[in-house]
C-alpha cells in the first residue's frame, strides 16, 4: 500500500518536478559553457525548480486529501452495507424456527444467540435457559450434549445428533467450528417420534428416492442400497455410528459397517427372500443393534435399531447373588461390567451422590457417571481431570481388592472408596463409605484426648490410671516427680507390682509397702466397692492425700496431693488461732476490769477537783490552771473509759440503738457542753471558738440521742485538738430528703493519709501532732455509732487548709442494724 501510494503522489511530483527544473535552465545552457556562467545561471534555477516543486507538491496534497475522504465515504458506505446485511441475516434467523448460539473470539467466549430460542425451550422458559440443557432436555441427553458441545469448544469436533425434551420432543442439534470459534443449531426435529414407525412402513412401499427422503429424517441408523447391493445412501445417525466404529467413509460413498464374508452372506440372506430380514449385531463400545433390512423399488432399504444388551445382565451366579442382597443394604455400592457398564447398584448409591434413577440405567458407561458428577461439582476438585479418571478407572484392571484415597467433596464431605473385581470375566464392584461424620467424631475426639492430656499435665495432683488388669493406662509428669519414678518406665504401662518395686527402689524405706497397701483397693473388683481417700505419711517426711476412684469402664484412678506444706501451714495458724482466741479473752478480762477499777478512783479525782475549783478560795492562779486541768484530763479519761467499754459491747454484739424523737439543738448543747468540760478556759483563753449553724424548720430526726451526742462529742473535739488556739470550728447542720447532714469544718493542718485512714481504725494515728493527743478510740467510736444508725461518714480537705467531716445519717434510725 505504501509503496504504491508513493509511486501515485509523490512520484508524480518528482517527475514533473524534473522537466520544470530542466527547462529554467535553458537559457543557461543556451549560452557558452564556461564556469563564470554557470555559476551565475545555477542559483536562478534552483530556486525556480523549488517553487515548481512547491506548487506541484500542494497539488499532490490536496489529491491525497479528495482521495481520502472519498475512501472513507467509500468505508462508510461498505460497513452500512454489511451491517444491514448482518441485520438481515439475523431478522431471517429470527424468523425460523431455530436457535443458534455463536462462541467468538469478539465476543470473548460470551456465548451469543440467533433466532427463537422458545422454538426448543417449554414455554414460560426465558432464552438464556437454552444453554441450561438440565431444564429442558432428558439428564442423559442433557449430559450428552455438554460432552459433546465441551468436545466441539476443545478439540474442534463437529457433531449433529438428535436428543429428547422433557415434553417428549425431538431435538435436532448440530454443531461445528466457526472461524476462530464454534457455533451450534437446535430445531426441532422435522420428524416427530411418533411417526417413525409409519414412515419406516411407507418406506416400505416407496421407491429408493422417496425412501432416501424418508430416511433422512430418522433417528435411527438408516441406509439405503441400489439394485446392485451398493451402498447408496446413510443418514447422519448411520455416519456418526460408523465413525465410532472407525469406518471411512462420506455422504457420496457411505461405508460397510458389516466385514466382508459376514456382509456377502447378509446379502446372500436378503436376496433369497422379499420379506424383510434381520441380523443381530452388537459392538463392544456400541452396544447391540438389530439390523432390518427390506426390499424397495429399486433396490433395498434398511436401519438398525437398538436392543437391550444382554451382556448387562447379571448372568454371573455370584453377581447374580450379591444383585439380590446389595438392595438391602444402607452402604452405597454399584457394580460395573468389564465394560465399564452399570450392571447393578441399591439405592443407596443414588442418594449419595444425589442421581436420578432415570439417570442410572442399566448400561451406562461409568465415564458419563463421573462426567456427570464432575459436571454438577460433586467429585473433587482436580488440576487435571482426565488423567484423575484414567486412574481411577485402573481398577478395572486390579485382580485383588484396593482402597483408594478418600475423596473430599467440594460439598465437604468425604468419601471413602473400595473397588474389588465383581468377577473372574471382569468388571468392578465399588463400596463407597461416606466417613465425613466419623473423621469430625475421631478430630473431635483427638482434641478432647489433647485437652485431656494437657488439663491432666497441668494438674498439681498427681494421677494414675489402672487398668482392669493392673496397668497404667494414663498418669502425669506429678506422679514421676512425687514418687520419684523415671517416666521412661511409666510410659511403658508398666504393671502396679512394677511400680511397687520402682518406688521401693527410690524410697528404701516404705515405698514398697505403701504401693502393695494400694494395691487392694486397685484390683479389687467387687461391683460394690466405694471410693477411697486417706493420708500417707510416708518416712522421707512427706505428707501425701490420696484419693481412689472407680471410673464408669471399670478402671481405676488413683490421685496424689502433697500437702506437707500445707499441713505445717494449718497448725502454724491453728497456734495463731489459738493465741488469738486467748488474747481476746485476755481483753475481755481487761475492759471489765477497767470498767471497775479505773471507774471508781476516777469519781474521787473528779469530785475532789470539782470541790477544789468551787470552795478553794485560798489558791491562786496558777493553782487553780492546774486544778482546771485535772478536771479536764479526768473527763477525758472518762470519756475513754465509755469508749472502750462501747466498743466492746459492739465486738460482743450485744450493742443495741435506742431510737427516740430527738431535738437537734438539745444535742448540740450536750455535745458542747462536754466539749467545754474538755477544753476548759485556763488564765481567760478561750482555747475554741464553737460556730453552730442549724437549718431552719429541721424536720423530726429519730435516732439515739446518747451515741449522735458521743459522736458529735468526738468529732468536734477531734477538731478541737488539731486547730490552734481561738481557731473557729463550724458544726452545721441541714437535711436532704430522708437523710440528715452534719458537717464539721476546722482551721487545722488539713487532712493526711493517715487521717483518713484513721476514720476506719481502731486508733489515732500516733504521729499525728496536735495541741492534744486523742482518746485514740474517737474516731473508731464514731464510724461505730454512725454505721449502727445507718449512716456514712465522710472526710475532705478544704482549701486553703482545714478539714471537712461529713456525717449523713437518716432521718428514722428505728429500722437501723445492730453492729456486725
């Protein structure tokens, strides 16, 4: 192409080019030829042939661009024309009673459909379900064509044959190679089944042209021959069986399927009589056929039709004999001949693999069986398909039973297959077991057994099983190491009586004696026996629990615990307990001996600093501040002394509340008052300055009014000792809802860790330093006392400095516990 165009256009232009050149250089040449003139000339006739080339050049151009546009309207014009012819051919597809489906490479493998697919579909089927040849056609035509139509798509070859519809219709499908693809034609067959027989009996009674026509549309192998026994005519059922039988031949010079002496005596048979003659033939991968064969004008006709083959038939007395029991039987089993054909199987191989018993008829080849699996996903999943059943198939060969590797389904299952020969003429009996529920049952199991080993090599006890004969089926690393047993002779189910001599080597002493003593309780089998637990106090010091019991098989467990730590550890704290128990009994003696003792002398110092402060007018000031302080300590000490006795009535449980009506003020003025008794003014100072703030309207407030006054006694004086000197405490007091809030604010040194935690103890931190040291119980008598009316108490710090206590009790403390 381009090497031409160049030679039209271009070429063109040079030659022209050239005379024009030529001719502005005439004059040149007219003159003298000397080197001063050419010189002169050459200028002038360059640029005079450069413009001609010019003008030459853009006419060419201007050519090249008519002559495309012309091409393209050309190309235009041809690619309308074959898409309305393309249109055309497809609209006359349309209208035909056909479909035909188009594999192409423009399509990328997309399959395309021509004409009416509702011409072979049952109605109400859309058009895309004709290459679902399951919903329309019979399952071994269906199964047929897919073979056939994957042979065409793979290897190219051609085939027409005829199949039946679910409706009973016959099917014409042809299929052959397209170019780069493939393509295949269904119709519905010219001739229906039912008039085959009357068309066979009017070939019987027609020439050899109308019977050629009549021929044509049968599906059975037909053939006709002339006057002289020559072969004229075969159908396409007769070609395609005579290529499965290896014969050559063509439509014009159709082959013998009969040998030469076998076709001469045929002939001879034939001849002889003017009544229609039969022969019975049969080819190993055909099948048996009969062949009839009739007189005509004009020569003969004839066609073979299928028989039943006898060779499917269990004639063998031991097939014959396993043919009546395998139908019994759950197992799936299935029994081929030496030709791969379906001679027997039970219902129960139909369900496994999901078959239809109109599928399964006898003779079927086993290849279409695995072909059909394989086509609706039900074999596993394999690279190479065909080499998988070539070697499955090599049972046919094997002369002894053989157990091939199970095959895990797609579906998840997982099947195992055992194929042995059905006979000494050949053939294969296959027994498939379907073990999916038994492999889940043997990994569970292995799970529980590896769970089970681990839980028992984890335990701290040690464990040993015995058998009903004596041995160890199952023991841990504890029982080696707790008897000092090597667990190479322990993995070895060693007998108990070896075990007694192994621990009698590693405990000189009573090992020995200890394994013979249980020993009775391992092989005894009495039914009635119970289960055993003791101690053995073995001589190295050991302290050991055993356990002995009886296991649902009929074995025995034995358990070993170590608890020589443990032991030391109960009597240490038994000795604790015991000291405990005394020193409580100890305190018990004390608080009622001081309930008595320190009592008494302690009235007489009151009541003698009483008479001293109201009647010793003879003392001066710096005696009276000592009297002062002797009252002072005195109540504090009697303070303490309720304290104790308090707390312990409350660690004896016998302390009880006595809910009153109460009045809030009223209390106030008790716990000041003893407040005031504490810290007493010595020399004119006042050592507290006392701020009450109740809330207006207080609603009733039921509780006992002797333990809301010690508490409020001891918090205020608590505050009291870590404030300075005139520093102010707030006591207020208010109500939310159902509870009732006491709020004690101070100016000391703010809360610490110890503080707060001193809330929940027995006693004052000691380090804690304040103007006085504490009853060391105040705190504890208050968190006692607010919990036995219900209430919380609470502790924050404020800021800059000081602390916040805050008590919520409930308004009706009637229903309150007694203390813990």
């Amino acid at each position: 192409m381009a090497p031409d165009h160049f030679r039209k256009h271009w070429g063109f232009a040079t030659i022209a080019a050239a005379p024009l050149t030529l001719m502005t250089a005439v004059p040149a040449f007219a003159q003298d030829i000397n080197t001063a003139s050419f010189a002169g000339a050459a200028p002038l006739a360059i640029a005079a042939g450069a413009g001609a080339f010019a003008l030459l050049a853009m006419a060419v151009v201007r050519t090249m661009q008519s002559s495309g546009k012309l091409a393209r309207i050309r190309a235009a014009e041809q690619i309308s024309g074959l898409r309305a012819l393309v249109d055309e051919y497809e609209a006359l597809l349309s209208g035909t009673r056909e479909v035909t489906i188009l594999w192409t490479q423009n399509s990328g493998g997309a399959p395309k459909l021509l004409g009416q697919a509702a011409s072979v579909l049952p109605l109400g089927k859309q058009p895309e379900a004709v290459l679902h040849f399951h919903n329309w056609l019979r399952a071994e035509d269906a199964d047929r064509l897919a073979r056939l139509l994957e042979d065409l798509r793979v290897h190219g070859h051609t085939f027409a044959v005829s199949l039946t519809a679910l409706d009973g219709r016959l099917i014409r499908a042809n299929g052959w190679v397209l170019g780069g693809g493939v393509a295949m034609r269904l119709r519905p067959a010219f001739l229906q089944p039912s008039a085959e027989p009357n068309l066979v009996a009017a070939a019987e009674h027609g020439d050899l042209d109308s019977v050629r026509a009549i021929l044509a549309v049968l599906t059975k192998p037909a053939f006709a021959r002339d006057a002289q026994d020559r072969l004229v005519y075969a159908n396409q059922a007769y070609l395609q069986l005579a290529r499965a039988l290896g014969k050559d031949g063509t439509d014009a010079r159709p082959p013998e399927l009969l040998d030469g002496s076998r076709l001469k005596q045929h002939l001879v048979t034939c001849a002889s009589s003017d009544k229609p003659s039969s022969l019975s033939l049969a080819w190993p991968s055909q099948g048996a056929f009969e062949m009839v064969e009739f007189p005509v004008a004009g020569g003969r006709a004839g066609y073979l039709r299928p028989v039943e083959d006898e060779a499917i038939k269990p004639h063998d007395p031991g097939i014959a004999h396993i043919s009546g029991i395998i139908d019994t039987l759950a197992t799936p089993i299935a029994i081929f001949n030496a030709k791969r054909e379906l001679i027997q199987f039970n219902q129960a191989y139909a369900n496994l693999w999901h078959l239809d018993t109109k599928f399964l008829q006898l003779g079927l080849d086993e290849r279409a069986i695995l072909d059909k699996l394989r086509t609706e996903g039900m074999l596993p999943n394999q690279v190479d398909y065909q080499t998988w059943r070539t070697k499955h198939l090599e049972s046919y060969g094997r002369k002894e039973p053989y157990e091939n590797e199970p095959w895990h389904l797609p579906d998840g299952r997982t099947i195992k297959v055992i194929s042995a020969p059905a006979s000494p003429a050949g053939g294969v009996i296959y027994v498939f077991d379907d073990i999916t529920e038994r492999l889940k049952l043997e990994s569970t199991n292995k799970a529980f057994s590896n769970v089970q080993r681990e839980t028992i090599n984890a335990l701290s006890e040690a464990v040993a099983v015995f058998g009903t004969n004596g041995r160890l089926t199952l023991s841990n690393p504890r029982l080696s190491a707790l008897w000092k047993l090597p667990m190479n002779e322990l993995g070895q189910n060693p007998h108990i009586d070896q075990i007694a001599e192994a621990s009698g080597r590693a405990i000189p002493q009573d090992g020995a004696s200890i394994w013979r003593d249980l020993k009775r309780g391992i092989i005894d089998l009495n039914p009635t026996r119970s289960d055993q637990t003791g101690r053995i106090n073995r001589s190295d010091g050991r302290l050991l629990d055993y356990a002995i019991t009886r296991l649902p098989d009929g074995q025995t467990m034995m358990t070993f615990l170590d608890v020589t730590e443990s032991a030391s550890y109960s009597k240490v704290l038994k000795e604790r307990n015991d000291a405990l128990v005394a020193a409580d009994l100890l305190k018990d003696a004390f608080v009622e001996n001081v309930s008595y003792e320190l009592r008494s002398p302690l009235t007489n110092i009151i009541g003698f600093a009483d008479l001293l402060a109201t009647e010793g007018g003879a003392l001066n000031d710096r005696q009276r501040a000592y009297v002062d302080y002797i009252r002072a300590s005195s109540v504090t000490l009697g303070v303490l002394i309720d304290n104790i006795l308090d707390l312990a009535s409350v660690d004896a449980g016998i302390a009880e509340l006595k809910p009153e009506l109460q009045d809030v003020a009223n209390l106030v003025d008790k716990a000041r008052a003893g407040l005031s008794a504490t810290f007493p003014e010595i020399s004119g100072e006042k050592p507290i300055n006392l701020v009450v703030d109740i809330e207006d309207a207080m609603p009733p407030f039921i509780a006992d009014g002797t333990r809301i006054v010690q508490v409020l006694y001891n918090l205020l004086s608590n505050a009291a000792r870590f404030s300075p000197p005139g520093g102010e405490i707030r006591l207020s007091i208010s109500h939310r809802a159902d509870r009732m809030l006491f709020v004690i604010e101070d100016e000391g040194p703010g809360l610490t860790d110890e503080m707060k935690s001193a809330i929940l103890t027995r006693l004052d931190n000691p380090s804690t330093s304040g103007r006085q040291r504490g009853a060391g119980l105040g705190l504890s008598i208050v968190r006692t006392f607010v919990n036995l009316h219900g209430g919380t108490i609470s502790a924050e710090q404020r800021e800059p400095r000081g602390s916040r206590i805050i008590v919520n009790l409930p308004r009706d403390s009637a229903m309150a516990g007694v203390a813990e």
